[in-house]
C-alpha cells in the first residue's frame, strides 16, 4: 500500500500545531491522574503528528479531499 501525500500547505501546519497542543493537554492530564483523559490526547497527538510528519490522511483518502496541492 502506497499513501499518496494528501495532506499539505495550512492544514499540514494546522494538524501539527493540534499534535503539539494535544501533548500538552495530554501530559497535564497525566499530571492530575486523569488517565483516560491523557490516553486520548496522546493518542489524538500522535494521529495529528502522523499525519503531520506523512502528509497522508486515511480519512482525507476515503472522503477524496486532497489539500496537499494548496
């Protein structure tokens, strides 16, 4: 399976300023023992990084939207 970038331009920045957030929101809830809480920012980060880091969105691939040429 080849992932064809899809994921460019603003909503690449966008979705790497949500990982950074995300981890943030997730190492403070971490902090206050609210575990489930920190599980799904991390989780959240680490989707947006993937995405990020990649330019490919599986859901960005199922909907046939393509910003990567923004």
């Amino acid at each position: 399976m080849t992932l064809q970038d899809n994921v460019g331009g603003l909503d690449r920045v966008g979705r790497a300023l949500l990982a950074v957030v995300l981890t943030v929101v997730a190492v403070g809830a971490l902090r206050r023992g609210q575990r489930k809480s920190a599980v799904l920012a991390a989780v959240g980060a680490l989707g947006f990084g993937f995405n990020a880091t990649t330019c490919f969105c599986g859901l960005n691939r199922a909907l046939g939207i393509d910003t990567a040429e923004d």
